[in-house]
C-alpha cells in the first residue's frame, strides 16, 4: 500500500509543479507598412529652391 502512494505522490507531482506563476504568453507582431513622409519635405525644398532661383531671376537680391 505505501508504494502505490508514494507513486501516486510522484506521479501527481509534475501535474502541479507549475504553482501559481502566471503563464507566458508570447506578444502578437503586427506589422505595417511604413507611410512615406519625406515626400512632403523634397517638394517643399524644390518648392523654396524655385521661389529663389525666380526671385534672384527677377532682380530681387
């Protein structure tokens, strides 16, 4: 009788070794696309670009 309980204790044993730590869950990736933002400041810079090349054209400087 006291093996069958020792192997029953042994068996059950590895049923509750995870105690009460929380389990780990891995984070979901979510990935998106990338927006391109560099778009705005070249015309931008084109823009101030133009506006000196016209304005020294025109006498301005």
């Amino acid at each position: 009788m006291k093996y069958i309980v020792v192997a029953f204790l042994l068996a059950a044993a590895p049923a509750s070794a995870s105690g009460l730590a929380d389990p780990i869950v891995a984070p979901e990736v979510v990935a998106i696309e990338a927006e391109q933002s560099s778009g705005d400041v070249d015309t931008l810079i084109v823009a101030i670009w133009l506006a000196t090349v016209l304005a020294a054209a025109g006498g301005a400087f």
